[in-house]
C-alpha cells in the first residue's frame, strides 16, 4: 500500500485527480469503518496540508481548516455565537478523537449524527470544495445529501468551512443526548443561535440532528419566535411542530417516536441556554 502526505494544496490536489487513493483526514471515522488488515487502495493523507489548516476569523467571518482538529475548534478564541460549535467539538467521541478527528472528516463521513452539523447549520456554514478545475461553494445544507452521501465529486477536496461575518452574531448553544457523556453516537441533538435585542428575538436559527437522514434546519420554528419576549421563550417553542419537521428511524439507540418527542426538548433547552442572563439588581 502506498502512502503519501502532501504539505501543499497543488500536490494533494494532483494525487486525488489521478484517482484510486483513499482520501485520510484524521482516520477516526474511516479507520473504525475498516474490515480488513489496512486500508484498500494507496492513501492520501490531507492532514499535512497547509491549505487546511487553521481556526480563522477575519472580517468576512470565520474559516475552519478542514484538516483542523475538533480540539483546534474547541480551544480557539471564538464569539459567543460559535458557543454551540465548541460545545458539540468537546463531546465528539473522547480527547484523542477529538485531537486526531477533523473538520472536513466528519463532515465527508455525512453520519446523520455528526456532532458538528447542526451548529454549523444555524452558522449558515458553507463548505469550500476545490479540485484542478476549479474551487467551488455550497451551503453545508446542499453539500450533505444523506446518510454517508455528500455533493463532494471524485477529484475534489473539502479543503475549508465558511461561516459568514453575518452569522457570528449572537448566543449559541448545543445540546445533545446519549447513553452516556462521551465516546457515544447521539439518539438527538440540537443547536440553536439566537441575536436577541430590546428583550425579544431578533432572529433565531435552529437545528436538529440524529432524528432525520440529514441535520435539518427547521425553518418556520425560526420565524415563530422572532418578536417573542424572552420571559416567553421557554412556551415559544411549538414541540408539534418541531417533530413534525423531522423524519427520525428505529434503531438500537432509540425508537422514531422517542426521537420526535425528545428533539422539541432539547431545542428547548438550547434556546434557553441562548437567552441572555436577567440583570440583577443592586
């Protein structure tokens, strides 16, 4: 088997055109998917270019490397509205997966239970994918197709995630459900981000992941609470129609009728977790 690990984009870039290779971002995901004695096929190891690396924020917003660690994430000096991104980086399986695990890994391996989707999600994030003819953008939304099936082509990279200036406003939270606290896949999870002034929301964003083929955005809950007051925003949330965006299954985690009555819980929980603290008077 042969092995190679580029330091520059152009020479990662050229070895995925040829084809064949095994594409390796930290390994935890494709390494535990593995049956046999090593990976089939020559492999490609992103993880040493240095196109791909880096937690960033500029004016334009925040760009994650995606050969960035979810320890890179969890330790970089973000806003409060990436506080539910770094939530859900510190509960991605245990230290050492979160030291070896990466940005664009996770986001390629399109599990419907990926800690990083839904925080993403309400960060309007964008994936920046980019081969010999060209680079181009999607919304993470477009790029995950469904469980394990991403947009990526087969001579393209996922070489960063985007959130825009505009989405760094804000409280974000994150929530998630398990068997346990660590190295657990989730039974539900939710983010929310909320810009609140004057005592009532501006704008929300909120998703649900693990209870759908993919991480949903659930849209028309968002438009129901803006304008609400804080003091109402525990009784804002309307848990009927929170289930009825998603589409979760049976599995040996938890039963699809479970799944729709915990996801209205937890979104709950995240607003609450996104509501500025009351003053307190002196």
């Amino acid at each position: 088997m042969s092995y190679e690990r580029p330091a520059d984009l152009a020479r990662a870039l050229a070895l995925r055109a040829e084809g064949g290779r095994v594409v390796l971002a930290g390994g935890t995901d494709l390494l535990a998917a593995t049956r046999a004695r090593e990976l089939r096929g020559p492999v490609l190891d992103v993880t040493g270019v240095a196109e791909m690396q880096g937690v960033t924020l500029s004016a334009e917003g925040l760009r994650l490397g995606g050969a960035a660690s979810w320890t890179a994430v969890a330790r970089a000096p973000l806003p409060p509205a990436c506080a539910g991104l770094q939530a859900a980086a510190r509960v991605v399986g245990s230290t050492q997966i979160q030291n070896r695990g990466t940005v664009a890994g996770n986001l390629v391996n399109a599990s419907p239970a990926a800690d990083s989707v839904p925080p993403l999600l309400t960060l309007d994030a964008e994936v920046e994918l980019v081969s010999l003819r060209g680079t181009r953008r999607l919304a993470l939304g477009a790029f995950l197709l469904g469980p394990r099936r991403t947009a990526l082509a087969a001579d393209e990279l996922l070489v960063a995630v985007h959130v825009p200036a505009a989405a760094l406003a804000g409280q974000g939270a994150f929530e998630k459900l398990g068997a346990r606290a660590h190295l657990v896949i989730s039974i539900g999870m939710a983010a929310a981000r909320l810009v609140v002034a004057g005592g009532r929301v501006v704008s929300a964003a909120l998703a649900v992941g693990a209870c759908s083929p993919v991480a949903q955005r659930l849209g028309a809950v968002e438009a129901a609470l803006v304008g609400r007051p804080l003091a109402e925003l525990g009784e804002a949330l309307d848990p009927a129609a929170a289930a009825a965006a998603l589409s979760p299954i049976d599995d040996v985690r938890a039963d699809a009728g479970y799944r729709r009555a915990v996801a209205p819980e937890l979104l709950r929980r995240a607003l609450l977790a996104c509501a500025p603290a009351p003053e307190t008077a002196l």
